[in-house]
C-alpha cells in the first residue's frame, strides 16, 4: 500500500537536514559574546586586571574587587578564591560561587619546563613562608601553588617572583598556561633533543600577548625530547615531541587536542615534522586556529580536543598550514613511545656531561615553603645550583658529583623527600581536593598520604609499576583516567546507609604503547575509609592473577569484574 501524503510528508519532514547552531567561531563570523566568561573577555581584557589589582584591590582591601574581574580576569594571573573552611562536599554543586569562596587566594606561579634556580627556589620558599602560611605544592603542570593568599600582598609577592625571573602570568585562565617540559633537558643522556631553547622562546614572544590573552578556553603546551615521555605529552592541547626523521634531522612531532576531565581525548598527531626553529611560529599558528574557530558557545565544548574531533587531522593540518603559516609543513615520523610505566625521572641518573641528578619524591607534592627552601640549601651545599619539578609532582637536584650523592640522598631523606622510595610513594598523584578547592567534593592529599603509608605496611614487597591519582571532582586534574589506579571523588553511601566522602573507580588507564583511559567497572565505588582495603585487595589478586612481566594495565583488561571489585 503506498503511503499517504501525509506520512510523506512526515517522512520529508524527518528527513530534512536540522541547520546546525552556531558555536562561537570567530573566523566564522560569531563575534557577539554568547555567555558570560566571554561577556568579560570582550568588556576587558584579563591582562588588564593587572594594574588594578596593584593600583586598587591591594589598597582597598578583598570588599572592594569588581566580582567580574574577582571571579574572571583574577586568573590571568593565577588567582582563584580558595573555598571557604567548613563547607562539606554535598554543598560543592548548590551554593553560589561567592558563597563557596573565602576572603583569601589560591596563587598559581608559571615554572615552565619545570628549570628552577636554587635562588628560583629559595624565593618560592620564602614566598610561601612568609604570604602564604607555609602552603607550597608541586602541580602535576611543573607548577608550584600557594594558599591563603592575602590580596594586599599580591603586590610583595609579584615583585619578588619578577626579580628572580618568575611570573604568574596567564598562570590560569582562558590563556595559554604553563608549559611542560622535560625537567632534565639538556642534560639527559638518552634524550631525543633538547628543548628548553623552544620553550624559552615561545614564553619570550608570546606568553602575555593581547594576541592569545582571549582564547575559547584554557590552552597546555608540552615540548619535549625526553626519551621517557615524562611530559606526558598525549594530554595536552597541542604537544611538540623529539623525533629524529629519515634524513637524520632531529624535531618534533605535531600532535594536537588531548585533554582529560569529562570527556578525555588523547591528542591526534598531524603527521607534520616541525623543525627547531619553526617551533615558536608553529605553536603560534595552532593557538590561533583554536581562537579563531574554537568553540565559545559553550564553555564545556571549548576546548580544542572538541575542534580536531570534528575536524580531523587532515583538515586541521590543512588550515594551519594554508590559513596561518603560509607553508607546508613536511612529513615525519611518529615518536618512538615508551612503556608508560614510569615517566618520573626518580632517582639517581647519569647526565650527559659525567655528572648525576638526583630525583626525589615529597608526599603527593605537598611540600611547604620551609621544605623547599631546605632543599635550595641541599641542593647548594652538594655543590648544585639547579632544581626542578617534574609533571609528576616530584622535584630533581641537578649536577651532582658522583661522591656527593650518598650525603645528598641522607640529607634528603632526613626531610622525608625520598630518593629511592617506594612505588606507592614514587606514583601516587593527588589534586588540590576540598581543603581548598571549590570545585572539589571529597579530601585528596591527607587521604592519598595516609594511603601511601597503610600500603607501604600492608604491601612492603610489591615493586611493580603502579600509578594511583586521586581527584577530588571529575575535572582529572590528577589525571585519573591514565592511572592504573584513578580515583574519582564523589559521595557515596556507606555500609550503614551513610552519605560520606568516597570515590569511583577508574582501572588499567596508562599512557605510551597502546595507550588507553580507564576502565570503569560498574558500581566500583569505594568509601574513602575502605580505600586501602580496595587498593590491597585488588593488588593482591593482581599479584595473584598476572602472567610474567604483565602489567597491572593488561591484567586489568582481561580481568573479570569480579576480581576487580
């Protein structure tokens, strides 16, 4: 029986194209702001908040911030309200910002590439002894960030990081923050090529521009030759990586749009081999594609993973090239990847010139203002001048003499900054968590702490690679999702019908060969208590369960779920 007209017309109905709503695109004619955040960039620039807070807020007191540049252009200098004390995780998603907020700072300091001075080192110490009660931790962005920042020192605090050649500029928000660097560049001996004249150029040209001070969202670069691929660079928005082409020429590997939170992406390579000295224009093109046809509409679809999914490594390779550097760019190899197992850099290593570096490992990197000053003393006092933070929330002291690392190691380990540590130690990452965080629903660093230290009793044999994060909300700061053990923070219900602090569960994620996110098992939750009972049990089963050299990852995927759990 043929249709009728009107099920035909249904049909033509149904069948048409819905016209797709625009997303912000600049480069497509979407100029007009389309929700708040970009409401603010277009009013003002967040650069501009800089003489303000100098001139105005730091004399006029926390009362006296325009709640626009408070909660907005605040971050182009690494600033964010810090939560309020005594708000528990079930009021993160109901309370207002400003109700959530304390009347003091998060403060954010740039440390790219992760190179630090012992002078460097000793003001960032001194900063956060004396502005910041004591708060110091090693981001797993190289970064170091301090808390119960007062905005009437903010000023004292930019002159002291500018005498010794450090910034927090464009430390946060819709800008291209910190980059990633291998921490031991240049001195590596199996490194692909040394990167850090890269880095320091793109910081030099284009870090505080007006030109990429309004971006769709935040931007992370990692540049790097490290062998280990300690930057982990199949995360980050755009990622240069060391890799020698077919006529011996050394360079870099294009890859573009990875990211993690709640919807991770590893990055695509383009297929592009970028020379040395085309780095800083090629990072530049990139940041400017992401600008002009990034998407602005809405804020959880703004970052460029979402761009390159849509478009491709083709075509974006395409309008970098034609739209914005105005050559091809050649073709070259993919990197040689590592195992993904450790990218730390932990413990004692040859450099290249004879010398040792010597990595260690502070508890999920929290390490206060006095620590670090005392390993500027250290690390000064074994005849080095230079210190670094890794990707890992782990620090490196450079340059040792061979007959100083046994009086180095001691000196160390008296500050309990292990050397040689254990693998619950040397792996285990947490976020800033709800201790300061406004975004967070459960505690992260005191729980991953005392983890560390029931597994260290509970399991003082296991030596197998194994990275446990923890995330105090679903945004992976710690990069859950890549861990073989990632803990996502939420509420849960306790065996006596509680609501209390708690996590689900992610397993097997890693990074390098075959790399791949967590496996979420369902219904794997645990309480924050119970966690160390989880971790052991399903160690132990691991230990059980796995065949010769496999690690915790592959054995996750082909586990049953029963010995996941």
């Amino acid at each position: 029986m043929p249709p009728s007209s009107a099920q035909t017309d249904r049909t033509a109905t149904a069948a048409k194209p819905r016209r797709r709503r625009g997303e912000g695109q600049w480069a497509l004619g979407y100029r007009e702001p389309l929700n708040q955040n970009e409401e603010n960039k277009k009013n003002d620039d967040g650069l501009n908040v800089r003489d303000r807070i100098i001139d105005i807020y730091s004399k006029t007191g926390f009362d006296s911030i325009d709640p626009s540049d408070l909660r907005g252009r605040f971050r182009w200098f690494g600033l964010y309200t810090q939560r309020a004390p005594g708000i528990d995780g079930g009021k993160t998603a109901v309370l207002e910002p400003e109700e959530l907020e304390d009347r003091y700072f998060m403060l954010r300091v740039r440390t790219d590439g992760g190179q630090l001075t012992t002078a460097q080192l000793r003001v960032l110490g001194e900063i956060s002894r004396d502005h910041a009660r004591d708060t110091a931790d090693i981001t797993d962005r190289q970064n170091i960030q301090y808390h119960w920042v007062r905005i009437e020192d903010v000023p004292v605090i930019w002159e002291k990081l500018e005498a010794v050649g450090l910034s927090t500029t464009e430390a946060c928000g819709d800008t291209p923050r910190g980059m990633l660097g291998c921490p031991v560049a240049g001195v590596a001996e199996d490194e692909v090529i040394d990167a850090s004249p890269q880095l320091r150029q793109i910081y030099e040209e284009h870090i505080g521009s007006p030109l990429f001070s309004n971006l769709p969202r935040k931007f992370k670069t990692s540049i790097s030759g490290c062998a280990s691929h300690c930057v982990n660079h199949e995360v980050n928005d755009v990622a240069f990586v060391g890799v020698r082409n077919e006529q011996g020429e050394v360079g870099y590997d294009l890859q573009v749009g990875g990211g993690l939170s709640t919807n991770p992406m590893f990055a695509l390579r383009l297929g592009a081999f970028v020379r040395p000295e085309q780095v800083s224009e090629v990072w530049a093109g990139v940041c400017s594609v992401f600008r002009d046809y990034g998407y602005r509409r809405l804020r959880s679809r703004a970052r460029i993973k979402f761009l390159i999914k849509d478009w491709g490594a083709e075509k974006f390779r395409d309008v970098l090239e034609k739209e914005y550097l105005g050559y091809a760019l050649p073709d070259g190899p993919a990197p040689e990847l590592d195992s993904g197992l450790r990218r730390d850099h932990v413990g004692v290593h040859r450099q290249k010139d004879g010398r040792f570096y010597v990595g260690f490992a502070p508890r999920v990197g929290r390490t206060p203002g006095t620590k670090l000053v005392r390993v500027a003393e250290i690390a000064e006092e074994h005849g080095s001048s230079r210190v670094c933070t890794t990707p890992d929330q782990k620090l490196i002291i450079l340059d040792v003499e061979q007959d100083r690392i046994a009086s180095l190691t001691a000196a160390l380990e008296a500050e309990d900054l292990q050397v040689h540590p254990s693998t619950f130690r040397r792996q285990t990452m947490a976020c800033t968590g709800i201790e300061y965080c406004k975004l967070a629903i459960v505690e992260t660093k005191g729980r991953a702490s005392s983890m560390i230290d029931e597994l260290e009793k509970r399991l003082p044999d296991f030596t197998e690679p194994l990275t446990i994060n923890l995330n105090g909300c679903p945004n992976s700061c710690a990069r859950i999702q890549v861990a073989d053990i990632g803990f996502k923070g939420q509420l849960v219900v306790n065996d006596r019908g509680e609501q209390v602090e708690g996590y689900q569960i992610h397993l097997g994620g890693h990074m390098g060969l075959n790399a791949s996110f967590g496996r979420k098992v369902r219904g794997l939750k645990t309480t924050a208590d119970d966690m160390p009972d989880y971790v052991e049990r399903v160690l132990r089963r691991f230990q059980e369960q796995k065949e010769d050299g496999e690690s915790f990852a592959s054995w996750v995927g082909r586990a049953e779920d029963t010995d996941l759990k």
